[in-house]
C-alpha cells in the first residue's frame, strides 16, 4: 500500500509525501486498459475484440498516468481523513512534482509532495470585562414634530401654486452651471432637483418669493444655502465636496415647478391610515406612538453599534497565527482564477480579516451549541420580503400569500443560505452580549449619528 510521511516545514505548514509503488497502481491500470479493449471501437476491429497490446500502444502512456495519480491522490485523501488534519482549502501540489516521469515502460516507485495549511489552534478572548458603550439616543419632542410632520407632508395632497409664496413651498428646479452673469458654461451639463424654499438660506429665501414657472436666479452655493444644507447639495450637483470651489460655482437655478403639500389633519382617519392596527384615536396617543417608534429605531441602531464593538474585540482580540505563505500560494495558484503576486498582497489583509472571523464564529457556535432552525429561516425570509414593502402601508391586507412566497424562496440554496447566516450571526452577537457588562451612555441624536458616521468612515 503507499506510504504516507508528513513533516512541518513552517509555521502551521506540513510537507505530505506519498509514495506509491507497482503494487498500489498495476492492477488498476491493467483493469483499465481491458475496460478500454471491451469498448474500443476502431475501424477494422468488432467491438470487444481489439489487441490488448494496440490499446496498450494507442492509450496506455494516459492510462498509466491516470491510475498512478488516482492512487495518489486516494492515498492522500485517506491520510488526511484518517489523520483529521485541520487544513485551509485543499493541500497544493509541490512544484517539485512531475508527471512525466509516469513512463508506462519503466513502472516502478514514484513520490509526490503536498504542501498543507493548517488552522490554528487558538481561544476565544474572554468578553467578561471588556469596556463597552451601549448608546441611548434621547427622544426629543422635537423629534416627534419633525417626524409627525413627515407623515403629515407624506399623506398629503399636491397642489400647484402659481407663485413660491412661503418657505413650505417645494421648488422643482434646473440647475445649469454659468458665469456671474448667468452665461451657460460649455459644454455644462443640467442637473434636476426639488428643494423646499426653507432649504435656501433666510436671506435668499426673500428673493424666491414671487418667482413663478420658468423664471431663473442666479446663484452660488456659499451664498444660497447654509452650511448644513450644503453637503448633500453638492453631491447632488454632482460637485467635489472636498474641494471650496465648489462653493463658489455659479448656477443659474430655473423653476420648472412649484408645489405645495397641503398636510393632513390629525384626525382618527389620518391615524388609522398611517398606524394600522394601533388603534390611535387622540393626537397624544400619536405622537406617543411615534417617540415609541423613533425609540425603537434607535435602540436597533445602538444594538447594531454594540454589536460592531463586539465584533471587533473578538476578530482583533483573539490570538491567533496563520500559515501565510501557504495561504498566499493558494490565493495564487489553488482558486479557479489565479492571482498575480500584486494581487495577492493587496488582497490578503481582507481576506485574512475575513478568515479569522470565520475561524472565531465557527468556534463560538460550536462552543456554545448554536443552532439555527427552518422557521427560524423563514421568519428571516418572511421579514425580508416585507422589507420589499417598506414604503408602503401593508395594513388590513392579507398577508398569507407571503407564505407561499417564502415556501418558494426555500427551494433556492442561495436564499437559505444567506438568511440561515444572517440568523446565526444575529445569535452569534446575541450571544456575545450578554457576556459583557455595558456602559450605557444617553446622548442626542446628532452625537450617535457622527458616531455612526466616524465608525463607516473607520471601515
């Protein structure tokens, strides 16, 4: 039988040589060129009833190479399950090795050489007694009215007056960049945009005042708009946001239409329309229902930001070694697609961040005995499906088609598979959570925002 010899030659990296002898490939061989003989079919010959010897001649060299490396690769294989290595991917031939040394003439013992990459062994960092911020974003009432009036503009209906006349007034417009004097820039391009009056800047507001359909303004930026309206502007218009020049483009700004949103009432029928099934009959049980909601949605957001903490503790925290120039080679040469050595290295940081978190989740759902259920799986797809729906008001409808729909999306591998990991990494987290003591810490909303918003960048 072949002999299987295993030596370290780095870190967390073995050499696997297998050697296989006459013994171990003949049989097979000879069995394979008789299978050849029954089923030759060459001109001259009944089926079944060609010389061994020209089967030999005309496929043994394939043949030969065929079985020697299949016996090969058998005893390897069966090292490897015998021996329940641990190894990334699959064991990358050595460069050493050469098949044309296989001469069906000269059978005798051959060697191969394997090189394997094996998976560290390592613990999970200890989460008890980490420092953690559990954010509270505050509700204000401020926060309420905005959002009330939100759902009031939303519920609306659109009317057109003849004249922008009040800072509630929206403002379909053209921008077209041009010189002081309005003189269209060669070659400029026109950029579309609805903006509320109150969006421009108080004193520019004064001028909008009056200003019907296809009459035009000439603008800049710096002058047109406060400070805080600006970012999302430029980047609407298409402008570098981090260059000040920005600012001090011209545009000439034409109406192409104004409109006005004539807000609902707050009545029992405005609440039924926009809070089906909460049964909201006053405006003090409304608005105590949206802070719930905006509430809600914070809360989600800080859980998410906890989770990002977490994340990182275990993925950066955790000791652990890899073997890297294994895994460098079989990023070039072991994939479909080889890489080029360029490639490699601006790659490899991502993809060693990525294999450690799959290395640390793996081990805590072990340890902890994880599992993930088909209804779980499908309450994963059913709320994905209405996510679908967001924007819309599902309530009173029948929702029971939704069913059929996820019972379909089950017989898709992909989709099971994206939502049994979305499930098992939300219990993963679940998990981590209660093994720290967090910090809570209140804040507005714009200090979590900016926190988000430095943890995106930091990504």
């Amino acid at each position: 039988m072949p002999t299987v010899t295993r030596a370290q030659t780095a870190l967390l990296t073995d050499k696997i040589s297998v050697t296989v002898t006459k013994e171990d490939y003949m049989p097979a061989f000879e069995k394979s060129l008789k299978n050849y003989a029954k089923n030759a079919n060459i001109p001259g010959f009944r089926k079944g009833m060609v010389p061994t010897g020209m089967i030999r001649k005309m496929y043994g060299a394939a043949v030969f190479s065929e079985e020697v490396l299949r016996s090969v690769e058998r005893a390897l294989m069966g090292y490897l399950q015998e021996e329940k290595l641990d190894i990334f991917a699959q064991p990358l031939p050595s460069a050493d090795n050469d098949p044309n040394k296989l001469d069906v003439n000269t059978p005798g013992d051959f060697e191969f050489n394997f090189e394997v990459g094996l998976k560290p062994d390592f613990k999970v960092v200890d989460l008890s007694g980490k420092s953690v911020t559990k954010y509270k974003v505050e509700v204000t009432d401020t926060m309420v009215e905005v959002e009330s009036e939100r759902m009031r503009m939303k519920s609306g209906n659109m009317t057109e007056p003849e004249a922008a006349g009040s800072e509630d007034h929206i403002l379909n417009v053209i921008f077209l960049p041009c010189d002081a004097e309005g003189n269209a820039t060669e070659g400029a391009t026109a950029v579309e945009n609805s903006l509320l009056v109150k969006y421009f800047s108080p004193a520019f507001q004064a001028k909008l005042m009056g200003l019907k359909k296809d009459d035009s303004v000439v603008l800049q930026l710096a002058e047109a708009f406060d400070e805080k309206e600006r970012e999302w502007l430029i980047t609407d218009l298409k402008l570098d946001k981090d260059d000040p020049a920005s600012l001090q483009q011209w545009f000439k700004m034409t109406i192409a239409k104004v409109g006005f949103v004539e807000k609902r009432e707050l009545n029992e029928d405005f609440f039924n329309e926009v809070m089906p099934g909460k049964e909201i009959k006053t405006e003090e049980a409304y608005r105590a229902q949206i802070k719930t909601d905006i509430q809600q949605y914070w809360d989600t957001q800080a859980d998410n930001h906890l989770h990002h903490e977490l994340y990182h503790i275990l993925n950066e925290q955790t000791p652990m070694e890899f073997p890297e120039a294994f895994l460098r080679r079989w990023m070039m040469e072991g994939q479909e697609k080889p890489k080029s050595a360029d490639e490699v290295e601006s790659e490899f940081p991502t993809f060693r961040n990525q294999l450690r978190w799959t290395l640390v989740s793996d081990r805590i759902v072990q340890e902890q005995g994880i599992q993930v259920g088909r209804e779980e799986v499908m309450n994963q797809l059913r709320m994905q499906v209405l996510s679908y729906f967001g924007g819309m008001n599902l309530g009173g409808a029948n929702l029971d088609w939704i069913d059929g729909y996820v019972e379909r999306m089950m017989k898709d591998e992909q989709q099971v598979d994206g939502a049994y990991r979305r499930v098992l990494t939300e219990k993963i987290f679940q998990w981590a959570a209660t093994q720290v003591v967090p910090v809570e810490k209140v804040v507005s909303e714009d200090v979590f925002s900016k926190e988000l918003e430095a943890h995106r960048h930091e990504h």
